[in-house]
C-alpha cells in the first residue's frame, strides 16, 4: 500500500485524515474534534514541524505530487489546532459564539 505522505513522515499516517485541502474544511475538522483528537495529533506532528518545513522548502510548486500536497495540508491543519492545544485547552475559540470568519481567498495547492 502507498504510503499517505512522502518518505519520512510515516508517523504521520495516523493522521492522515488531516491532510485537509481548505481553511474552512480544517476548520470544520478541528471543531468536530475531541481536545483528545486535537492533543494527539499536535503532539505527533508537532516535533515534525521543522523537518517538513525543511522538505517542503525543496518542493516545486509546479508539480508538486499528491504526497506532497497531503504534507502540505496536514501541517496547514497543525496551524489550525495549535492555538486550541496550546492556549485555550478547547477546539472553539473562547467566547466567541456563533461568529466565524471566512478565508475569502487562500493559496491554490
């Protein structure tokens, strides 16, 4: 079976479900998630963070492989879930109610 994410990365593929294309889909997935979701997914992603910028930072834009993108998005998502594990120990934002905010545009990959 292939692997989710490129050679390195195979702790990851637990994660796999959070190789989400789209701001609003991570978000969605952070909210339909457990602080128990959100912690492990952090905590295994998290000490990545480096070495993927690193890898990432080789990979050309212009054809970049589905791989890729998965890693891409995943530590997309890590940015999504790091201020709920790291500040507000919640998946919504605090005293925030029914508001949101929409990305109106967001990067293409």
């Amino acid at each position: 079976m292939a692997s989710v994410f490129p050679d390195g990365f195979e702790a990851l593929e637990p994660f796999a479900d959070w190789a989400v294309r789209g701001e609003k889909a991570r978000y969605a997935k952070r909210l339909a998630s457990t602080m128990d979701e959100l912690d492990a997914f952090y905590n295994a992603a998290f000490p990545l963070l480096q070495s993927s910028k690193d890898y990432l930072e080789q990979v050309s834009m212009d054809d970049i492989s589905e791989q890729d993108k998965r890693l891409l998005w995943l530590f997309c998502a890590l940015v999504t879930v790091a201020f709920p594990v790291e500040a507000w120990r919640q998946p919504r934002v605090p005293d925030s109610g029914p508001s949101s905010i929409d990305a109106i545009l967001e990067p293409v990959v």
